[in-house]
C-alpha cells in the first residue's frame, strides 16, 4: 500500500500519470512531483515533429492549474542527486544548494538521458533531442541553415529528417545498418522506409558509420564518414539514442539491471524495486515480465501502462490487463505504427503495399507477435484482437 508522503521523482509523462492515477483512484495522503526542469510538465513525442517544425511551441500536459486543484505539490527545478533508501530521503538539488525531503513510498520516473556523439561537448551546432530546450534550440538553428546531417536512423532519427525537410532543409542521414530502423523490425520494412525518405529527397547514407564531426573554430561544419567521404552541413542532429538517468543512485543499494538486458532500474512486475517502498516506471525502469524475463521499453503508451499498474498496486486495487504493446510515430504525412512486439528475425508477412503505404505481419514459430503499418490505421487496428491471445497468423493471411 502506499505510505504517505508519495514522492514522484520525474516531472514527465510517467510520473504525471501515476499521480493522476493515484488521485482518481482514492489516495488521498501528501503527493510531492519532482521535476529536474523549469518547465511545466509537458509531452515529449511533439519536439521531434511539431515543436521542431514550429507548429506547436509546447505540448502541456495538463492545465496549470490542475496541480492545485488536484493537491499535487509540484516543485520545478528541483534534481533529485542521491536517494537513501534506509532513511527514506532524497536528496535535492535547487539553484546550487541541496536539501533531504523525506518520503513514504518512492517512485522513480526519470527517463533517459540522450547519447552524446564522443568529442562534442561544447561544440555548437550540434544537437541532440530530449527537452523541449533542446529542439527550440534546434529549431533556432535550422532557421539559418542550408543542409543538415541527421546521425542515426531510427524513429527519432527519422521524424527529425522529415521534420527538417519540411523546413527546406537539405538533410542526409546516416546510418550504420542496411536500413532505416531495420535494427529492430528488418530488412523488408527496413526498405519500405527507406522508400519514403528517399522519394522525400532526403540523401540517405546506410551501412556506413561517422569516424568524426568536423569542426571550424568550434562549430561544426560537417562529418566524416566511415567509408571516407565527407558531408558538409550547417547543423547535425545526433539521433543515437539514450541511456536510463539513473546516475543518482549511485550508492543508494537499490538494484540496476545489467546493460546486457537493458539496463535501467531493476523492477519486478508491479514496478518494485529491491527496496520494498521503492518504485520504477518509464524509460528507466527494467521490469520482468510475468515469465519472468528482464525488459525495458522506450514507448510513450509502455510508460502509461506501467503508471497504471503501479498505481493499481499501490492502491490495493485489482492489476488492470496489461494491453497490447502499441508505439506510433508520425514521418512525411504518414502515421507509422507497431503493435505488439516483433522483432528482427521474425518473419515478415507485407499484406498490403501501395508503393507508399504499407501493412505487414510479424509471425514467430507460426504466431503473430506484431503488427506494423504507414498509413493504414484501420487495418493496423482492426489486429489488435489477434495479438490479445496467441493466434495462427495464417487466421489473418487466409482471411
């Protein structure tokens, strides 16, 4: 059950919707939100698309004044540096000088951290995408430039080069496997994707890696690749993904998966950490599956479930059904999605291809594991049923 005072650390979608969940679910007691940013909290997926693009200059989640009205005590600014779990204390960090708050139950929602490109501290025109002062400081960039460099193709890779291209920006975009995001769902969707960029326009570089970014009087001036050329460009974007924050428990005993499973904060299936009134949601928490088996996903609905299920559990409350993996991504006027969990080696079943649009079936050992499509929400969504239970995926092929 949870123990008064509720300590949130993480300002962002999970710690907002376990806060929610646990108002609207009865809990009553002290509820503290910290957040490492001066910002209200606000969502995420729009600053590689909207927010870059200047659609939107920032997506809250929730009304200012909801945080009153709801008896939510949240506190801005303030980064969680050290957690001891004997004394139920963290430690926080404002404006240079820190204090001990204590807590009842813990929950940690932090995220990630982006992954740097070695050798760039410091370096301007360079960015990468993680806060909403990093894609306004991108957005900044862009406005004087001609050509971009994009490092990295996957999904956030890949909303930023059409992000930008519909900036006029020229964009390349390099990438070390065969294929844009043909790391996690292959080679044949990997190819239709590389379809789309390239009717774009966009100049894209795969099997080939960048050795340095290029400099000139501290700023950067282009990249030089792996198969020895060199593309010039304005501004680079490191699209090379992140690593769980979780830095600031160092010492605290509490349990850090090993990177070879994911790393992040080790969690059983509820959410709980080694410490009995410790938690972890989001990005920076490895949970074990009900099988048992250590995971640990980047996806905006994943986080939102695990908010569910924690809150469920520290209410007393029945565990809702853990639903249907689901993640979404928005590239070039098409809404790509994924259901399920497909992966790589699975095989691949495209069912319906326009030259555009696509839909296809993942099957492992003769059963459907996962969905994925662009520009077919209906059909995409109409599968979901066959991925609540194990179903043949010739149920879906014969039909």
């Amino acid at each position: 059950m949870v123990k008064s005072p509720m300590v949130i650390v993480g300002a962002g979608l999970g710690g907002i919707r376990l806060a929610e969940n646990l108002r609207n679910g009865g809990y009553e007691g002290e509820l503290m939100l910290l957040g490492a940013e001066q910002h209200p909290p606000y969502d995420r997926p729009p600053l590689s698309k909207t927010v870059l693009t200047g659609d939107d200059e920032r997506v809250d989640l929730k009304p200012a004044d909801y945080f009153t009205e709801a008896d939510i005590d949240l506190q801005m600014g303030a980064r969680v540096v050290a957690v001891d779990p004997s004394a139920h204390v963290v430690s926080v960090e404002r404006d240079g000088v820190t204090e001990k708050l204590e807590y009842g139950t813990l929950v940690l929602a932090t995220g990630l951290v982006a992954r740097q490109f070695p050798g760039t501290d410091g370096v301007s025109g360079v960015h990468v995408i993680r806060t909403i002062e990093d894609s306004l400081a991108l957005r900044a960039d862009v406005a004087a430039a001609k050509n971009a460099v994009v490092i990295g193709a996957g999904f956030i890779g890949c909303e930023v080069s059409a992000s930008l291209h519909k900036l006029g920006v020229n964009v390349t975009l390099v990438e070390p496997t065969p294929a844009p995001l043909s790391g996690p769902l292959g080679a044949e969707i990997g190819a239709m994707v590389t379809r789309l960029h390239e009717e774009a326009g966009v100049d894209l570089r795969v099997d080939v890696g960048v050795d340095e970014i290029l400099t000139d009087g501290g700023r950067a001036v282009g990249v030089a690749l792996s198969d020895g050329s060199r593309v010039d460009a304005d501004v680079i974007v490191v699209g090379i993904g992140g690593y769980p924050d979780v830095d600031y428990l160092q010492g605290s005993g509490i349990e850090i998966a090993d990177r070879s499973d994911g790393g992040g904060v080790a969690c059983n299936a509820v959410g709980r950490t080694s410490d009995p009134d410790v938690y972890a949601l989001g990005d920076c928490a490895n949970w074990r599956d009900v099988d048992g088996h250590p995971h640990r996903v980047e996806h905006w609905t994943h986080t939102v479930d695990h908010a569910a299920l924690v809150a469920a559990h520290l209410l007393g409350h029945e565990i809702p059904h853990q639903p249907v993996p689901y993640f979404w991504s928005d590239q070039y006027g098409l809404k790509f999605q994924m259901l399920g969990s497909p992966r790589s080696d699975d095989e691949v079943h495209v069912v319906d291809d326009d030259g555009r649009k696509f839909l296809a079936y993942y099957s492992r050992e003769g059963l459907l594991t996962g969905v994925v499509g662009a520009g077919r929400v209906g059909k995409l969504m109409k599968a979901r049923q066959f991925l609540v239970t194990p179903t043949p995926v010739s149920t879906l092929l014969d039909a």
